[in-house]
C-alpha cells in the first residue's frame, strides 16, 4: 500500500461513522456584521490577543487619534513611521515627530531600526486566533514597516474581524505580501526561556475600534 493509499484508508476510516445524509458543509460561519455577534467576536479577540501579551484598548472611531497619541505618548515614542494611505485623523493629535515611509522615498533599515514605532491599519483580524493580518494595503505599508520597529500600534477596526481563519482566507489575495501577526514577536530556546522582540516587534499595541452604536 502506497503512502497515498494508507492516508486515504485512514480517512475513510474515520468517517466511517459519519451519517450519510450530514451536510458536507457546516452552517454558515458567523462573522462580526450577523446580528449579536459583534460583541462576543471582539471580546474573544482581545481575549486573544491578551494572552499572547499584545496591549489592547477598546476606542470608538472619533477617537482613534487622541487614542493612538495617548499610547505614542505612554510608550515616549518621539520619532514614528507612518505608512502611506493612513488616515491623517489617526496622526494629527500625536506629538511625535511622523517619519513618513513611501515607494519613492522609502525609509532605510537603519531608519526604521531607529524609530520608536510604527503606527498602521490592517486588512483582517481573526478573532479565534488572535491574529492580525497585513497585506500591504493603505494604511499598512510594505512588510519591513512592521517587522523592523520595536514597537506597533496597529488600528483594528470592528468591520475587519472575522470569526476564523477560513473566513480571512476567503477575503485576503495570496498574491499580495501577508503579514500574520499573533502577539508580540516571541521565540523560546532550547531550555523555553521566552525571549521577545527576535524576529519583530517586542511590542504590539491595538485600537480595538467598537462598532457604532
């Protein structure tokens, strides 16, 4: 029997118990825009993203910007890379010297290593998994703008939440360069010491935007 053979015998064998009339597919996903499911669907990824030792704060849209100052402020960020197509009401209020990153003049690894942080949008955030998706989009930059900074404040809106992965899937293009974000960069050596900040940021901080009332 081939590998081929052995791996398909083991499925039928665990579907064997498997009504035949059951559906092949599962009920429609719930997502953040069903009736009653914003709420439970953000409070699971805050939940989330707690765990993985991510800053989180719930804000409402017309609060965004004095939100994201207040935290650029706390963290005594001076000098922040702002990504093109984030919205200017985001960064007004900020007292922060805006480093303004593009395709004509992008920043330099050293200029990004030194900058206090980065604020950014994302294109998706998987409640289920705590994740937060990037995909190049406005707002959201090219990958090394998340990736070299120390410390991300990102922007999630409540409209961008989905229950689980299979739905981001479904609304993200693979061409594009995707950004998977659960928590603060974080690797364990060979004895599980923790060790945070190796292959990004060692701070992730989100503006959890609610829904209008």
């Amino acid at each position: 029997m081939s590998s081929r053979e052995a791996i398909l015998a083991r499925v039928r064998a665990a579907l064997s118990d498997v009504p035949a009339d059951e559906p092949a597919r599962r009920e429609r996903e719930r997502t953040h825009l069903d009736s009653h499911a914003a709420g439970p669907t953000l409070d699971v990824l805050e939940d989330r993203l707690v765990d993985y030792r991510a800053l989180v704060h719930r804000v409402t849209a017309d609060r965004v910007g004095a939100e994201a100052a207040a935290a650029l402020a706390r963290r005594g960020a001076r000098r922040v890379v702002v990504p093109p197509g984030l919205p200017a009401e985001w960064t007004e209020p900020a007292d922060a010297e805006l480093l303004a990153d593009s395709r004509r003049a992008p920043l330099s690894v050293r200029d990004l290593d030194a900058a206090d942080g980065v604020l950014t949008a994302c294109a998706v955030a998987v409640a289920e998994t705590g994740t937060i998706i990037l995909d190049g989009g406005p707002g959201q930059g090219r990958r090394a703008l998340s990736l070299v900074p120390d410390y991300h404040l990102c922007v999630v809106r409540a409209d961008q939440v989905v229950d689980g992965v299979p739905q981001a899937v479904r609304l993200l293009d693979p061409a594009r360069p995707l950004t998977w974000i659960s928590g603060p960069s974080a690797t364990s050596d060979i004895e599980l010491n923790r060790v945070e900040g190796v292959h990004g940021p060692r701070t992730l901080e989100v503006l959890l935007v609610e829904p209008a009332p």
